[in-house]
C-alpha cells in the first residue's frame, strides 16, 4: 500500500470514527485524482484524493459550493485537508449517463441536463472564475497539432495544410470569443452526469470551470465525444436550448441562425482539442483507452467542417490525411 493510501485512510478514519474502513476505487478521470467509495456501516462516501502540485483541490470546493449554491446537485463537501488534497464527499452513486442513455431515455435525460445546463449559465455566480480567452483557446488546439497529428501519427505537414490548418484556427477563436461569456463547466457530458434522485443530474468534474463561451457545455453534451446521435436531432434539442437560454436571459438579441453557427464551429474546436487530449493521455500518461474515442470525435470535425468555407481545408486535412493515419495505426 502506498505512503499517499495510509496516509488517506488515517485522515478518513479520524474523520468517521472507524478504523476498518473498506475503500473501493471509484470511476477515475483523466486526471492525477483519484477517487475511492468509503464504506462504513450502511453509510456510502466518496474520498478524494488530490496531489498538491499536480491538482488544485481549491478549485473543486470553490465550484462545488457556486454549484450547490443555485441548487444543483453537485456533490457536498463533509470534510477537507486542502494541505494535503484530500476531501471527503457525498456519494451521488454509480449512474453514469454514458451507461444507461438509450433512445428511450435520452429526451428525459437530456431535459433533466439541459435544464440544469441553463441555472449553471443564468444563476451560477461567474466572478473570480479564470477567462478562457485567447491564449487558452489557441493552446488547446495546438494540441491537436502536437500531440496528434505530430507526435502520434507522425504526419509532416506540407506548407499549404499548414496554413488550412491555422486559417481554421483562426476562425474557430474568432467565433469562440465573439460568443456571450457565461459560467462553463468545461466537460458537461455523459462520462460526469449521474442519474440521480431529484435534483437530477449529479453533476461531476467541474473543478476545471471557467468564464467563456455560452454553447461550450451545449456541445460538450449534445456532440459527445464518447456517444453519437443523429445531426437532425442534436439540431432539434440545440435550437430549444436557444429557445430556452433566450427566455431566461442567458441570451440577448441573438438570432438562431447565429448561434448555431456557434455551436457548429465550436464543437470543431472541442473536438480537435479534445483528440489531441487523448493522444496525449496515451503517449504522456501512460493511458490508451481514450484512442478509441479518436475516429467519433474527428468525425464531428469533417461532417460540420465540410459545411463552412472556411472551414473547408481543415476538414479536408483531417479526411484525407488524419482519419486514414489512424486507420492504418489501428491496422498494424
């Protein structure tokens, strides 16, 4: 057992009062946390535990509690060592919406998610939380580069796909920023939403929350890295959000037509981004089982990219070179 695991069961044993605690691993993340069930008696818990230096375990509490605050069910905080990164935490159970979502269910789930969705965007108090600006935005999507396309797949770029590929980019964080700046909670989909008893959705993994683009979770939900529905109906439940983030004020004299175009061109953004993310969880971290992910997620990127202009020679890059690389990796 690891001097971190003692040290964890100590603290959570002064905290319960019991010595034979049973810690059972929880659904991780692509994270350094690392989460364990604590089971005492009938009572079921949730403990964290996050190195100092390579996770700040002040931001989960901070929107933990903004969360909490307008009402949603985020999970409540029991007990915490910030010091030592260790938190103690309500269960909020084992449902992922990635394991029970069917065509049956997915409209009253993802009115449950949406509906929590718009009190995140109206209610949810943004001061204080770090601009996802510029930089940041540019940053992710030079990991699609790097660790994808470069490191990955191993594919040189000719000047000309080069300059398709930062002539994308370029649209992409223009329409980012041009958006209405709301609270984001940065991965809004089914991997962190749990079916719970009302409220419903618990809601998980927020730690990275930030000040930026009103349909970032919208995507995030609706163009799942890790689920696929048809285009006509993620149009369909994207047009009522607007409906929606319209009559609450999240939104002010916005036509449709645009925000969708917002939508579109930053699901392109997400999902580059998002690509480049598990390339580098496999070749970095040590973890391979996001590759898989790799074919759905470029997918969006060619479908939605095809349909605008200046979106054309990245989508093409990413059909004609990307997409088979994989392909012929996955056949070796």
């Amino acid at each position: 057992m690891s001097r971190r695991r003692v040290q964890l069961e100590d603290w959570l044993a002064g905290i319960v009062g019991e010595r034979d605690l049973v810690l059972e691993p929880a659904a991780g993340d692509a994270s350094f946390r690392r989460y364990w069930r604590v089971r005492t008696g009938e009572t079921s818990l949730i403990a964290m535990d996050a190195p100092p230096g390579q996770e700040d375990v002040h931001r989960f509490v901070d929107v933990a509690e903004r969360l909490r605050a307008v009402g949603l069910n985020a999970p409540q905080i029991l007990a915490r060592d910030l010091a030592r990164g260790f938190l103690l935490l309500s269960d909020l159970g084992e449902r992922l919406y990635l394991d029970v979502l069917s065509p049956q269910n997915v409209e009253r789930l993802y009115g449950d998610a949406l509906g929590a969705l718009v009190v995140i965007q109206a209610c949810a108090p943004t001061e204080g939380l770090p601009a996802y600006d510029d930089a940041l935005l540019r940053r992710e999507l030079g990991t699609f580069r790097e660790w994808l396309v470069h490191r990955h797949l191993a594919i040189g770029l000719s000047p000309e796909e080069s300059a398709h590929l930062d002539a994308g980019f370029e649209h992409l964080v223009a329409s980012a920023l041009e958006q209405p700046q709301v609270f984001v909670h940065r991965d809004f989909h089914s991997r962190n939403l749990l079916v719970t008893n009302p409220p419903s959705p618990g809601i998980l993994d927020f730690q990275d929350a930030m000040l930026g683009p009103v349909t970032y979770d919208l995507v995030s939900l609706l163009r799942d890295c890790y689920v696929a529905w048809p285009d006509e109906r993620v149009a369909r439940w994207a047009q009522g959000y607007f409906e929606l983030a319209t009559q609450s004020g999240v939104l002010r004299d916005i036509e449709e037509t645009r925000f969708m175009r917002w939508f579109d061109l930053l699901g392109v953004q997400r999902h580059l981004k998002a690509s480049g993310i598990f390339a580098r969880l496999m070749l970095r971290d040590s973890k391979p089982g996001y590759l898989k992910d790799i074919p759905r997620t470029l997918d969006y990127v060619v479908r939605v990219g095809s349909g605008y202009p200046e979106l054309e020679g990245l989508a093409r890059l990413v059909r004609m070179r990307v997409l088979p690389a994989l392909q012929a990796r996955r056949d070796d």
